[in-house]
C-alpha cells in the first residue's frame, strides 16, 4: 500500500554524514556560459565528502571558458558547439553516469554542501526520488501558467499532497534504480520523467532542501514525501 510520510527532521547529524561517506554519487551539471559563479559550485559539490564523487558537466553552448573551469577543476566536460537546455543537458549527463545516486544541479546557483548532502542522504537510505520544497506561489494575482501545470499534474497522477514539485526544480536526485525505470532521455522532458517515475512506482520521495530554482528562500526546512 502507497503511503505519505511528511518530516521535518534534518538528518544533517553524524548519522548522515556517515551515509554520505559510503555513498557512490554522480552530479550532473549543465552549464552555459556560467564562469562567474561554476567555480563556487563546483567546490561546494566537492565538499559533499561521497565514498565516490563523478562530476559531470555538459557544457553546451558555452563560449565563456566554463568547459576549461570545469576541466581545471577536475570534472568530466561532455562539449556541444549549440546550446541545449539544462534539463537535456541533464538527460545527456544522465546517460553519462556512473553512479548509484545522481544529483542534479545548475551551474549558476551555488547551495551549501551541507544542503546537497541531504539528497545524497535521502536517496542512500532508500527513497528514488528526492525532490527539493519550492512549490511555486499560486496564491498570487497572476500565477505563473508553468506552476499551475506542475500543480495539475500531481493531481492527475493522483499526489495532490505534492503541490508543485518537479523534476524541474534543482537540486533534485534520483537512484540508479530510478534512472532505469524512467529512462535517461526521458529527463529531458522532466513532465515526462515525472510521470514516467510515477507510473513505475519508482518515485519514493521527496527529500529536504533549502533552494528551488526560482526562489532561493522558498524551502527552509526539510520535507519528506513518500511513495512506496
């Protein structure tokens, strides 16, 4: 029977650190002309502390010098001459990676290391899918039609409780095992993925977070949300 657990409990302690030791994770980065603030990034993913770090940025369409930062840095750099959008640039990564936990960032938005680890950690204890807390605004004059979307769609896949999250919003990661039942291509469609995760059973939960990818400040304490 599907079940919902929602938790305010950080599991930030020594206990997750712990489980982030051991931890095999692949961080997936897309990236167009993001030299200012990559740098930043990469070195917060580097803090995360994993049993196994891969970092894999896609640069596609980057004439700034963020491939040669990412290089210098030590990250694998997938190149495109065009610009391909973050979210195939995250099904290329995907399609790259070794991993059993991949997490998904963007390379202009710098979150704590210690914020990450709570993904790393959410899905190595178990759940397939870790999704961050930005909901996105509806109670406003004008609502976005894309948050009212994301909204609708968690109501037709029957998890209404879900509001407004997606596989749209970064950070987010997914298990090795939910990357085989949605497909890596399919993450570049995150509507799809969702539902795809959805319908495979393979979407357990949603993990805590203090950063969405419009609003900073829109998740300031954690939340679990369960499907299993």
């Amino acid at each position: 029977m599907r079940h919902i657990r929602k938790s305010r409990n950080r599991r930030g302690g020594a206990l997750g650190a712990a489980s982030v030791r051991t931890a095999n994770v692949s961080v997936i980065i897309p990236v167009i002309n993001e030299r200012k603030k990559l740098p930043s990034v990469l070195r917060e993913v580097k803090k995360i502390g994993a049993g196994k770090l891969e970092i894999i940025v896609v640069a596609n369409g980057s004439t700034d010098g963020s491939k040669q930062i990412a290089e210098s840095m030590g990250a694998r750099v997938v190149s495109f001459e065009e610009p391909l959008g973050h979210d195939v640039g995250r099904g290329i990564g995907a399609g790259l990676a070794s991993g059993e936990i991949l997490l998904f960032l963007d390379g202009d938005m710098v979150i704590p290391a210690r914020d990450l680890k709570r993904f790393v950690h959410a899905v190595h204890s178990g759940v397939d899918v870790a999704l961050n807390r930005y909901l996105g605004p509806i109670r406003t004059r004008s609502t976005h039609p894309v948050v009212l979307a994301k909204h609708a769609l968690n109501v037709a896949l029957g998890r209404p409780d879900l509001r407004g999250t997606s596989m749209t919003t970064i950070p987010h990661a997914i298990s090795r095992r939910a990357l085989a039942a949605i497909g890596a291509a399919a993450l570049a469609v995150p509507p799809k993925a969702h539902t795809d995760g959805r319908a495979e059973g393979a979407c357990r939960a949603a993990g805590p977070s203090r950063a969405g990818r419009t609003h900073e400040s829109a998740a300031q304490t954690a939340l679990d949300k369960a499907w299993h």
